[in-house]
C-alpha cells in the first residue's frame, strides 16, 4: 500500500482508533477542514474553544501514530445563515493564523445557495486575501451542487486578488470537476457514501479528465463515512490497472503540492 495523505477528514469526530487504522494503511498527513459540530453553535466563544482544539489536541493525538495533521479555520456554510455571529468568528480567526499546522481558510462555501451564506463566504475572501492563505472551498450537496458551484466560481472571478491555483474546490463530481479545473483550481473528490462519491466513480472521474490539480478525500466525520477510504480507492486504481506512479500522484503528490503553497506548511 502507497503513502497517502487524506486532504479532508474531521478527525475531532473520530475515535483514536481510527488514527491507528490509518496509519498501519499508510496514511502519512492529514488535514482537517473547520466544519459544523451537527448543531449550530451559540456563541463566537465556542468556536474560540474548537480552534484550539483543531490547532493544538488533534495534532498531538494524530502524532501518537506519526501522522503529521494540518487544519483550516473558518464558520462553515450551514452556520453562515447567522451574518452577526460569522462576523464575530471571523475576526477571531487571525488569531490562530501563525500556528505551525494552520493551512488557510477552510472549508468554506455554501449550503443552500442563500444571500447570508454568500455574504460570509465574501467575507472569509476578504481575509484570506488580506492575510495571504490559502483557501478551501465546500460546494453544496446533491440537487444544490451545479447551481452553488458556479455561484462560488463567479465569485471568485469577480474578486481580482483571486489566485486560482491557490483555492481548492472541494466535493466535485462529474458535473462540476471541469468547471474548476477550467477555472484554474485545484479540485478535491470526496469519497462518501450516498451524498458524494464512491471510488469507482472517482476513478472514472480521473480517467475522464487526468491527474492534474486533482485529489481525492475521505471527509470521514460523526456522519456514516469511512476514514479509509482514501485507501480503497488506491485499491479501485490498481484493480483497473493504474500505475503506482500515477496513483501516487492524486492521493499524495498532489495535496502536497498545494498544501505547500503555504508558507507554514513543511510537509
């Protein structure tokens, strides 16, 4: 089995145990994407507490297993909807810019495609523009997808300050992995039961459109996921036939390479 890196995975929703599993399949980095607790938070304060804890518990525990974690700060799409109470995360958010495993602002995006959730969205831009980091982008689910897809895009290109290949367009699928690749972004795969894709699919996805600017992601959270996923899909590429060389370019070459756009990250 290839190293590998899972570029989104919500390992604070995740047992220990899963850390080990990982490891002993080859898992050498992960990063971990500020994401919705399954509740929306009552306070700025609260999520003061959560990125302490993305920047300084998970990283020790993910080290028990030599596993380097990496994590990206933000208020997410579903909780956008409340402007005052992003506005107030959002200026906490510099705070925690200078820590050594900090990626950039993530994952931003939208959920249903409202007015707030654009708003917020404009606003995490604003910063991450004006502290120079690198984003990650969450695209909506199912029947919202195209449409908040090319919502999101249309706004990166009317900001200027936007550097495409500085932004990762995460949860793509066949409809919507061209428009950011066409767009100059990097783009992520997620490899999640029923809402997103399954392996299979995302090999038919590479095999359609190439390696380039391309990986692939478990998202694994307190949801029905599976934090080795990653792997099997390394299975599904070498089942069809696939080099190591280009199986290690989408699950470990490639995520690196962007991540190490950021000035923090060593590898």
């Amino acid at each position: 089995m290839p190293h590998y890196i899972d570029p989104h995975i919500h390992m604070i929703s995740r047992v220990t145990d899963d850390y080990q599993r990982m490891a002993y399949a080859g898992c050498q980095l992960v990063s971990e994407p500020a994401f919705w607790a399954g509740f929306d938070r009552g306070s700025a304060e609260g999520f003061r507490d959560y990125f302490k804890h993305l920047v300084e518990v998970e990283p020790r525990r993910a080290a028990l297993f030599g596993i380097k974690h990496y994590s990206w700060l933000c208020i997410n799409a579903k909780e956008a909807e409340n402007v005052a109470l992003s506005r107030e995360v959002i200026k906490l958010i510099p705070e925690f810019l200078d820590r050594p495993n900090v990626l950039g602002i993530g994952e931003i995006g939208l959920n249903k495609n409202t007015r707030n959730e654009a708003t917020v969205f404009l606003e995490h831009l604003d910063l991450a523009m004006k502290t120079d980091e690198l984003i990650l982008v969450h695209t909506p689910h199912l029947e919202d997808k195209y449409q908040g897809t090319r919502m999101i895009l249309d706004m990166f290109k009317n900001d200027k300050r936007i550097k495409p290949h500085r932004v990762l367009i995460d949860h793509v699928e066949e409809h919507t992995v061209k428009l950011a690749l066409d767009a100059g972004h990097w783009c992520g795969m997620t490899l999640y039961p029923i809402t997103k894709c399954t392996p299979a699919r995302a090999a038919d996805v590479i095999e359609r459109v190439g390696t380039d600017r391309i990986m692939v992601n478990s998202a694994g959270d307190w949801g029905k996921s599976d934090p080795l996923a990653v792997p099997e899909f390394i299975q599904e590429m070498k089942r069809r036939g696939h080099s190591e060389a280009v199986i290690q370019k989408i699950v470990y070459d490639n995520p690196l390479t962007f991540f190490k756009q950021c000035r923090r990250c060593v590898g």
